[in-house]
C-alpha cells in the first residue's frame, strides 16, 4: 500500500474530528461505533483497532496527553493504562483510583468537564462512552438528569480553545479545545433540544466501511487461513479483494471473527467465501457445494413430474434456474450479485395447476428435507401494519424485542426455500421490503438483528394474469383453457409488468425479478387424467397403511369416478382432489365405518350408488 493511499483509508469520522478541534468543543460520534479501524501502527502501516484505539491515536497527533474515559458503570478510568499517562491524569484531576477506575456521579462528571476544558497543564480529552445508557429516556429527564446535560450544553457554548503549558513534539501548540467526546448508538440517545442551533457541538457520523477500506483490512487477517505459505504476491491480493466483495455492508469486525471462524474450523485462504458463509449463516456445511446435488438436478425434470404434472415448460425454466443457482451464477453479470439469493422464481398462472407443489419439490430436491421450506400466505399482510410481524416491529415499539417472523425463520433456516404465496394480495409496502432482499440478500429486523438471504431459493406464487379489468373495471377473463401455451405465457407475463408498472407504480420490483418469471399452463384432460390416477393410487396407499387393506375398484367405477372428477378443470388438479374427496372419499368413509373389516386382506368397490344424483354411498365386496 502507498503512503499516499493511507490518508484516504483513515476513518472519515477522524478525519472530520481532528480538522474541526481548534473551532468544537464537544462532537457526538454515532452510528457504527462498535466497529474495529484502521489506525496506523508505529512503522506506519495501518491495521483494525477498537475505536477507542484509534481515537487514541487521531488525539496524539494533536499533542493530546492523555484520555478520559467515563462510562456508567466502570466510572472514570484514565488511557492509555501506561504510567506517564496515569500519573499525569491522576494528578492533574486530584482522581481517587480504585483498581484503575474512580466511581463518579452525573453531578461530579459535570465538574470534571468544566475542570478538563479550562485544562492548560496538558491538552487532554474526555470521552463519555456508553452515552446512550446515561439515562432511560433522553426526552423525560429527571431534576439531576437534566441540570447535567444543561451544564453540558452551556459548557460548550463558553468553552474556548486553550494553549497547552506542556506542548507535545507532534503538533504546533496553536490554540485548540480540550474536547467532551459523546459516544452514541444512534443521536437521538442524547436528549433533542442538546445540540439544537449549538455551532459548537459538532455530529460525526460513524458509518459502514468502503470496499478499500475492508481490502486493506483484508490483508492484515491474511495469517489467520490455512495454507498461506502456498500464497504468492498475486493470490494473497485477488484474496483481500474476494475477502472484500464477500464482506459488502458488513463491518470491520466481520472481517476479524470471520478469519477467527477460519483459524479454528481449518478454512484454506482460497476458501475465503466458505468462511464469510458460515459467519454470516452459523454453518460450515453448504448443501449447494455437496457433490451429488449435480447428479439431482441432472435427473430433476423426471424427478418433479411424480409430483408436478403437465407443466413441462414450467419445470423446464425451473430447473435452468436452478442449474444455475447450483453453479453460483445467480447474478453473475453484477459485480456485488454474490450476496443475492442462490435462486428467484415468480411462478404465475391458473389456481390449482401446481405451483405450490413445484415449490415444495424443489425443497425435497435440492436440501433432501420437505421441512426447509418456509411458507408465507401474504393474504395474511394486506395491511399495512401487518408488515411488522412479518419484518419485526420499529425499535421502541411494543414487540420489536422478538424480531419478525420471516427474519427469525431464515436464521433458523439459512438454506431453504422460502414461499411468498399469492404476493400480490400483500400491502405495497410490504413488498418494498423485497426489493433489499432481491439485491442485497440481508434484511434487519427490529432487534437489529440481520438476515441473510444469500443461500436461499426465494419462490413467489401469484394468480396475476388470469383475470384482468376492462375499461369499465369489470373483472374479465384474460386467458381460456385451450389457448396455447405461448398465448397463455405471452398475456400472463404482460399483466404481470402492467400489475407492477401502472396499478403499483413499482417497476424495480418486476426489474428485481427480472426473466425469472415461470408461467403454468392450465390442466388439459390428458392431464387431469394422470393427476386423478395420481390422487386415487394416493387413497389406495392410505387405506393399506391404516387398515392393512387392499383397496380395489372395479374398471366401470374407476372410469365413473374419473368422470366426474374431472369434467371441470377451472380449478385445476385442486378441483380435482375436491371432487375426489366428495364423490368418494366420504362414501369410502362411511362404508368403511359400516363395516367389521376383523380379518379382512381385501375390499372392492363394485359400485356407485346414488340419490338424486348424489353418491351417498358404494357397495363394497
């Protein structure tokens, strides 16, 4: 790394800080401070160090002699922990030290601060860390709470910059603020009216690091892999950059206990991804990289067939997405598209035609367990608010502490498929929150607690398409059973974009899903044929496991039964099992129920009797 390119690495935070102390007196940093930097060592390279660290050293190039620190429970401790700096704190501010620390309340704080300001002996600096914790309601201070912090806001008002006594050999001894620090997770911790129209009170945010910034940290952690004495020049920096684009939006911290999981679980420096995966999902092992997933797939289309009938195009265009989710090219042409979900489908098309099925088959399929897959019915989050179970409620309100459902589930099941059953029923601004999942493959919930989506197949079912409005926003049908399978895909597809475009006003979402929108054809009597033989061999297969019978039909009743279950096809094979139930599954019941089936291997169902045209019962042998 250059000399000229560390400058531009340090933190922008302390960059700002240390340009501002001759004209602030006090600076709330906020934001992500929990987070490691990059602070340079004494031979000049940079390297991740805790804030406090590298506070300490932006403070020393500004002849700063030592540091404060406050917090409410450890009470008031001096840094660094090294004898001059001790003892030259200790006597300067008369403190009382108790095992390094000093005990101090909200009212001897506010005098510390005023002393510290006014301090010429040595520049020094207080930082009040744990800030947010000072008090339970920043907007509902008590008497004491609230003379505090107007002690604190006059004081940066009056304070004026000081010449120190005891110069440093770093800076130029100009005049400059010996400055009050307040260490926040968010501004708003400190009470509003604080730093309102105060010139002097100084905001620094503290935010996420850049792509450099995690590519120089990257190398620093380079040790930490197995197998990096086989690195030359080239891999170790094609590893700082993978290490970086693998950690997008993650802290520098990230980097550090995801080379720590590295060290202890053996990963090689050239499995880099292997090691961001399991810091970001808790698992080593990853159902995508096991070798006989290939051999699954190569044989998926007769696989789903047992399952999914009559919807060749349909599975055709799934498994191609699924063959490239299972190669890693699920948004290849992006330079960050490693973070999005393995696999997006939108299946649409007729109600009962199999696109719940299909989903669940590729669950079976690719992670061997129907139980990975995790459903959402969106009708269920039609309102607005509902959102807030689904996604976790906002912090501070009622429940947030539990986080959202589909949040929770993903952790829970970081490989899985995950199914947003007939979304176009749910609130448009539900589905916004589908456009952070579509791209970056994480979602926050209310805890602040994030999800990552980067290892599931997310699968959307929606009946968009099959009816549409006319002019007089009547409900009319806009593709027939028997219309081609092209009319049928070409309308469909169209609908969908007019839904999104025009009715929503949300063409990102659409252009999140892109060309993976799967349409399914209706049930065509061929079809439906193979669907109830499908159904019935189901039946005969429950009766054996619960009765240790032998169901048999006669061929007279079987073609009857398939008769009538099948001369309507509008709802599709979900009809057909409707049907099937009330034409002979509750008869079935209701003789089997008559029956003393003591000893008996085998029963057949001869015929179908009626009732004014209604089975009431069969008449069994």
């Amino acid at each position: 790394m250059s000399t000229d390119s560390k400058p531009a690495l340090t933190p922008r935070w302390i960059r700002d800080l240390e340009r501002l102390l001759p004209i602030r007196s006090q600076f709330i940093v906020a934001g992500n401070i929990r987070d490691h930097f990059l602070a340079p060592l004494s031979n000049g390279s940079l390297t991740p160090v805790p804030l406090v660290r590298c506070l300490w050293s932006a403070l020393q190039r500004q002849d700063c002699r030592f540091l404060l620190i406050y917090d409410p429970v450890g009470g008031l401790r001096p840094y660094p922990n090294e004898p001059e700096a001790v003892e030259r704190a200790t006597r300067l501010f008369d403190l009382k030290l108790q095992d390094g620390a000093m005990p101090m309340s909200l009212d001897s704080l506010s005098g510390l601060m005023q002393r510290l300001t006014r301090m010429r002996e040595a520049r020094c600096a207080l930082l009040v860390d744990f800030a947010s914790r000072l008090v339970r309601h920043p907007d509902q201070l008590d008497a004491n709470e609230h003379r505090f912090f107007l002690a604190a806001e006059r004081l940066a008002v009056q304070a004026v910059p000081v010449m120190a006594k005891e110069p440093g050999p770093l800076a130029d001894n100009k005049p400059r603020f010996n400055p009050v620090l307040w260490l926040l997770n968010r501004p708003q911790d400190l009470p509003s009216w604080f730093a309102l129209d105060n010139a002097r009170v100084e905001s620094l945010n503290v935010g996420l690091p850049d792509f450099e910034t995690r590519e120089a940290a990257a190398r620093s952690y380079f040790t930490l892999f197995h197998k990096m004495d086989e690195a030359g020049p080239d891999e170790r920096e094609k590893f700082a950059r993978d290490f970086a684009s693998a950690t997008e939006g993650l802290p520098l911290v990230a980097l550090s206990d995801t080379a720590q999981l590295a060290d202890r679980q053996g990963i090689a420096y050239r499995d880099v991804d292997d090691a961001v995966q399991c810091y970001k999902v808790g698992a080593l092992e990853n159902p995508w990289k096991k070798p006989y997933l290939r051999q699954r797939i190569a044989g998926a289309a007769e696989f789903i067939e047992t399952r999914v009938k009559g919807q060749e195009q349909a599975v055709t265009k799934s498994v191609d997405i699924l063959m490239r989710s299972v190669m890693g090219l699920t948004g290849a042409q992006a330079r960050s598209g490693g973070n999005r979900p393995r696999g997006v489908l939108f299946f649409a098309g007729p109600t009962g035609v199999g696109k719940t099925e299909l989903a669940k088959t590729l669950t079976q399929l690719v992670f061997g367990d129907e139980r990975a897959y995790i459903r959402f019915d969106m009708s269920e989050f039609a309102e607005e608010h509902t959102g807030a179970r689904l996604l976790g409620a906002p912090p501070g309100y009622v429940g947030f502490e539990a986080g959202g459902e589909l949040t929770n589930a993903v952790r829970d099941k970081p490989f899985s498929v995950v199914l947003f059953d007939e979304v176009e029923k749910a609130h448009p601004r539900i589905l916004d929150k589908f456009l952070q999942i579509l791209e970056d493959g994480r979602l926050t919930d209310g805890r602040g607690d994030t999800a990552y989506f980067s290892e599931t197949i997310l699968v959307f079912t929606s009946n968009l398409g099959i009816y549409v409005e006319d002019e007089q926003g009547r409900r009319i049908q806009n593709v027939q059973p028997g219309d081609s399978y092209e009319t049928v895909e070409s309308r469909v597809k169209g609908a969908i974009a007019d839904y999104f475009k025009y009715r929503l006003s949300r063409p990102e979402i659409l252009n999140r899903i892109g060309d993976n929108i799967v349409v399914f054809n209706f049930i065509t009597p061929p079809v439906a044929e193979r669907i109830f033989a499908g159904m019935l061999n189901n039946v005969v297969n429950r009766v054996r496991e619960e009765h240790k019978l032998e169901l048999e039909l006669e061929p007279a009743v079987r073609q009857d039964l398939m008769a009538r279950c099948i001369h309507d096809l509008s709802n599709g094979g979900r009809g057909i099992g409707n049907q099937l139930e009330s034409v002979f599954i509750n008869p079935l019941a209701r003789a089997l129920f008559a029956q003393d089936l003591e000893g008996r291997q085998q029963i057949r169902v001869v015929e179908l009797l009626e009732s004014e045209e209604k089975i009431v019962t069969l008449r069994l042998e």
